[in-house]
C-alpha cells in the first residue's frame, strides 16, 4: 500500500488527467474543496476509506490502484453499489457522471444553452 504522499500523487495526477477541479471532485464526493487538496498533498494522516472510495469512483479509477494495491486503474464494476462517501447510491453510468461533472464547470448560461441544445435534439426524436 502507499503512502499518504504518494496517493495524493495519484488522485492529483487522475485529477488533471481527466480535467477536473478540486472543486469538481469535492462536489461529488461531497466535502469540502480543502479536503480534497489535503488529500492530494498527503497531508491527511488518517485518510477515510469511504472518502478515498468516494474519490476513486470520481476519478473513474479503482480504489485498489489508488491505494497502490494494484497497478491497474481499471475500476471494477458492481451494478447498484455504487455510493459517495455519504452512502448514498446516486444510479448514474459512468458516462451520465463525466457528463455530470463537465456540466458542472459551466456557467449558468453555458447550461443554458446546452439545456436548449438536448432539447430540441429530444423534440427531433419523436
């Protein structure tokens, strides 16, 4: 298993790799922007494993890897488990949560303009 310093290595580097903000990963983990930072610089002396979960799941990457157990990221999936640190399930694909979390960086006329957007693409369906 890995230090403290070198899992917020990998939870800063999958982080930037996916292009997400502290901000992001906070929200889906739900905790503050502060924890996540001191989770990526090792500062957490007794890091949660619910959190680190949590944090894993958000980064789309086993939790087994980000503790150094194994070296593949590949998460695994097991349908109806999944959970944020609070232990609620919240039933998205992976795809619904990337898409989730790119919709969260936009401004609020961004979303606007995307939620017009999926709209006429759904109005074109039927």
């Amino acid at each position: 298993m890995l230090n403290q310093k070198e899992i917020g290595f990998r939870i800063k580097q999958r982080r930037e790799e996916l292009g997400l903000t502290l901000e992001d990963i906070a929200s889906y983990v739900k905790v503050a922007r502060s924890t996540i930072q001191r989770y990526e610089a090792g500062s957490i002396s007794r890091p949660k494993l619910p959190v680190l979960y949590s944090i894993s799941q958000a980064l789309q990457v086993s939790p087994d890897w980000l503790l150094g157990i194994t070296d593949d990221p590949t998460p695994i999936v097991v349908v109806g488990a999944e959970k944020n640190a609070a232990g609620e399930g919240d039933g998205l694909s992976p795809l619904e949560k990337r898409l989730m979390q790119l919709v969260h960086r936009l401004s609020d006329d961004q979303k606007e303009m995307l939620l017009a957007q999926i709209e006429l693409l759904l109005s074109k369906q039927g």
